[in-house]
C-alpha cells in the first residue's frame, strides 16, 4: 500500500507568520526607540564646576546680603512716638530722622518748672529780707531775748539754704526736660538700612525700637537646614549667584555657622526639620546690595594655576589611558578625550589636565545618553 506524502504546506504557512511576527516585532521596538529617543541635557562646564544647581554637586542655599555692622537705635519709653518717618528696607544716611516723640507733656513740665523756680526766687527774695529783719531786731533786743533771735536767725538762714536748694534741683529738672525738647526727632547714627522696627508695647519689648545694618562691610547671611548642615563647614570655600543675571559671581568662605540659635522651628509639628544661619564672609562685595536675595553654594572651580575641577562623576573610564566625557560637538553627544590631573577625594573632583574648557558642554553620562544624541542645553537655573 503506497504511503501518503505529508502536505508541508501549513508548516511552510506557519514558519512565514512566526517570521513576519518577529520582523514585525524588531520593526515596532525600532520605531518605538526611535519616536521615545530624547535629547541628552548638557551644561557648560563653566555651570558645572561653579554650581552644584542642577548637577548634584551640591546643595544650594538660599541667602541675603547684610551687614557685618548693626547699629540699635533705642526709644526713651517716657514719651510716646509721634512719628516715624522710615520703614524696613529705607535706606538712611547718617543724620536723617527717623522717629518723634510726642514732646506735649515735657512742654508742660518745663513750664511748670519754669513757674517754681520763679516762686522759688521769689520766695528767697523774701527769705533774705525776713533775715536781716530779724538781725536787726536782734542788736536792739534786750540779752536775755538775743538768744531767741540768734535761734530764729538761724532757722531763717537754712530756710534760705533749702530754697537755693530747691532752685538748683527745678533748675536741674528743666535742663533736662530742655534737653529732652531739644531731642525730640530722633536722627540716624550711621548711614545703611533699616532692617527692623521693633513693637515697643509688646510684652518682651526692650527700648531698641529700630535696628539700622550699616552700609559697605557686607557679608552673606545662608539658610541651611538641619538635614544637612553637616555638608557645610567652617572656612570652606563658597560661590555666590546673583538671582538675576548669571554673570556676576563672587566668592568667599564660610565664617560662622550658628547651631545654637535656630532661624526657623515648627513647635506645632515636632518632628518637622529646622533651619539655621550661617555666614559667608566676601573677597570683595563689588556691585552687591544690601539686602539683595542671592544663591549660596560650594566652590567647585578652577584650581590655584586655572585648572578645570569636574566632578568625577562625569567622566567616563577615568581609570583608563582614555578616559573621556560625553560632550557636545555640532549638536549632538560625541567623546571628548581628556587628560586627568589629580583627584581632589574631599570634593571628588579630577583635576583636568587637558582636553576642556569652560565653553564646552557637556552631559551627565548616566545609561540614556548615547553617542549621537541631540542635545538640549540646560540654563543654570533649570531644575
């Protein structure tokens, strides 16, 4: 009996759709990289090496331009103000007015003493003529009434003493009330900017009613928080931004941290974070502002003789004999070769010997940048 032959038709059938299906499925994963391939972010290593900002780096810190010198303004709490002519944030020059007492009943005073020591002279005008009354009395009295008048002249003689007395203290006591008048408008002791003005009828009022930051001796006043105030230290190099235009920069060390007093507390949530002080003393306070809001940071810059630090994070096979970073040439991610200095291990940062410049762009190597990526340049404050 002939054996049949085997149709290998649907096997043939079946082999083609596995196939198309897996072409197809290649094609999909290629489409689908393609349309969700992005653009690789880069910064200029200038940004980098001077802002922790958006490189991880480090922290930045909110801060605010003061003055190294505050002057207390204090408040005779006798009288009452009658006028204060500035607000926080004025800037005063010395000898400007600040505030005024309400100097109507001083006015009385003085008048009413002005009055007694009139009665007063008065009064010792009488005095010294009663005394040489009872002098006189005293030579035509007989012996035995001598001694009365001796006794009655004497009397008369401290009353004359106490009311010269009296004089000198009323006169004392105007002087002063004059004085007083002669102070009423209270003017600047030196040239800067108000940064408080105190509530002199609160319960923990001192008599400081306003707190003048003295102009030209800046330095920086940084928040930090508690979580991580052990990233900063004292002495250590600091950069400072202006808010609003990238090119100014300046540069200083930290000369305080103030652990002992913090800024800001939440006593409602006990377990929230605090925040403290620290200060940022300047190389040179050129084009700052007292006052002016700025951003605080880690000197992650040049070195000594002008050599790029970079962080070595960003650098690709660093312990190769080609080591390199993921730079922007002509729009899209290329190598970038370099030569590696030393490693700076307290800032984790490779000296770069050769190979970069401040102008260069460049990205952070993680697993989605690819070589001929399109870029997208971030600015510094793009977070």
């Amino acid at each position: 009996m002939a054996r049949r032959k085997k149709n290998k038709k649907p096997i043939i059938i079946a082999v083609c759709v596995v196939a198309f299906l897996i072409v197809a499925l290649i094609v999909g994963l290629v489409l689908t990289n393609d349309k969700n391939t992005g653009k690789a972010s880069v910064q200029s290593v200038a940004q980098i090496t001077s802002s922790g900002v958006s490189t991880g780096a480090s922290n930045v810190y909110a801060g605010v331009v003061e003055s190294q010198k505050s002057v207390n303004v204090n408040a005779n709490t006798a009288y009452k103000i009658a006028e204060t002519y500035v607000k926080v944030g004025s800037n005063v020059k010395a000898g400007d007015k600040l505030f005024s007492y309400d100097m109507s009943e001083n006015a009385m005073s003085a008048r009413q003493a002005q009055l007694d020591i009139e009665k007063l002279r008065n009064n010792a005008a009488a005095l010294q003529e009663e005394l040489y009354q009872l002098m006189e009395e005293r030579e035509e009295a007989s012996s035995s009434e001598k001694s009365t008048y001796s006794v009655q002249i004497l009397q008369k003689q401290n009353e004359i003493k106490q009311n010269s007395y009296d004089i000198e203290s009323k006169q004392l006591e105007l002087s002063k009330l004059q004085d007083e008048a002669s102070e009423a408008t209270v003017s600047a002791p030196i040239s800067g900017v108000v940064k408080e003005i105190k509530d002199l009828d609160s319960e923990s009022a001192t008599n400081t009613y306003i707190v003048i930051m003295a102009t030209g001796d800046y330095r920086i006043q940084g928040v930090i928080n508690e979580q991580n105030i052990d990233e900063i230290k004292l002495g250590q190099k600091m950069l400072i931004h202006s808010r609003t235009d990238e090119s100014k920069v300046w540069r200083g060390r930290i000369s305080e941290i103030d652990k002992d007093n913090p800024i800001y507390k939440n006593e409602n949530n006990p377990t929230a974070s605090t925040n403290y002080a620290f200060y940022v003393t300047l190389d040179s306070v050129t084009d700052l502002m007292l006052g002016e809001h700025i951003y605080i940071e880690k000197d992650l810059g040049l070195t000594k003789d002008g050599k790029i630090q970079l962080p070595s994070y960003y650098i690709v096979d660093a312990q190769t004999k080609k080591p390199y970073v993921m730079a922007e040439k002509d729009g899209k991610i290329a190598k970038q070769y370099v030569v590696l200095g030393e490693l700076n291990k307290d800032t984790n940062c490779y000296v770069i010997a050769e190979g970069l410049t401040l102008n260069d762009n460049i990205a952070y190597p993680d697993a989605t940048v690819k070589i001929g990526m399109e870029v997208i340049k971030e600015s510094k404050n793009d977070n």
